[in-house]
C-alpha cells in the first residue's frame, strides 16, 4: 500500500490532547471503548461464521450488510452482554453509537469480504482480520 506523501507547499498540523479525568470518567471513557470493541469482535466473529457456514453447505445467504449486522446486533444483545459474574445485562450503560461505531469499523471491509465469499467460484480465500484487543493505558503524565 502506498503512503501518503505530503504535497509541496502544504503545512501539516497534529495536536494531541491530554484528558484529565475522574476515576469516575476513566471507568466511563473505558466502558464505552470496551462496548466498541465487543461490538467489533461480535461483527467479526458473526460474519467468520457466515462465511464459514456459506463455504461448508453451500446455501445461499442474505447479503450482508451494516444495517443488517446492526439488526442482529439489537436482536442478540441481551444475550452478548451479560456479566458473567453478576449475571446482569450491561449494554444499556454504553451508548448504542459506541456499538453502532464499533460494527462499523473495518465493516466495509468486512461486508466486502463475505460478498465475495458468497460469490467466490475460483476457489480463492480471503483472509477476515482479526478482532481487535485491549491496549494497556498510556498515560503521559
């Protein structure tokens, strides 16, 4: 893939913020990116399985698509999210665009890969990337 190259004559800019906040706000920000990567890992994993499912029997299968995948995801939620040491549901402490977000990301690559599955007749594969991990905090200061 090619890199970006700066044209001549254009001036580049990048800031980076520091956020300064409550334990309170941390556990928050940490939630929502934690919903956004669940969510991402689910798509992933539910589009592996279509895929997979397509290549073994052969069926023909909806179309995926991200309104599709977010549909399913509504409908299977309140199963997905549920703390396994409490038992409680806890995907209405997240915002649902953090889930939105997170079938989102990489989701056209994702949905153009399982076209392809479906309408695959060479015999070639794609690769579908893998889900995404927890980085540790950096903090800088």
């Amino acid at each position: 893939m090619a890199r970006f190259t700066i044209p001549g004559g254009w001036t580049v800019q990048a800031f980076q913020f520091a956020l300064d906040c409550t334990a309170e706000q941390e556990a928050c920000l940490r939630r929502q990116f934690g919903g956004r990567r669940y969510a991402r890992n689910w798509a992933v994993r539910v589009l592996k399985e279509d895929i997979t499912r397509h290549r073994e029997t052969g069926a023909p299968t909806e179309a995926p698509s991200l309104a599709g995948l977010r549909k399913r995801w509504n409908q299977v939620k309140d199963i997905e999210c549920v703390d396994a040491g409490t038992g409680e549901v806890w995907w209405p402490q997240i915002s649902k665009e953090a889930f939105g977000d997170g079938i989102n990301s990489r989701g056209g690559c994702l949905l153009e890969l399982a076209v392809i599955a479906r309408r695959n007749t060479s015999g070639q594969t794609g690769r579908v990337p893998p889900g995404s991990r927890r980085r540790a905090a950096t903090g800088t200061g």
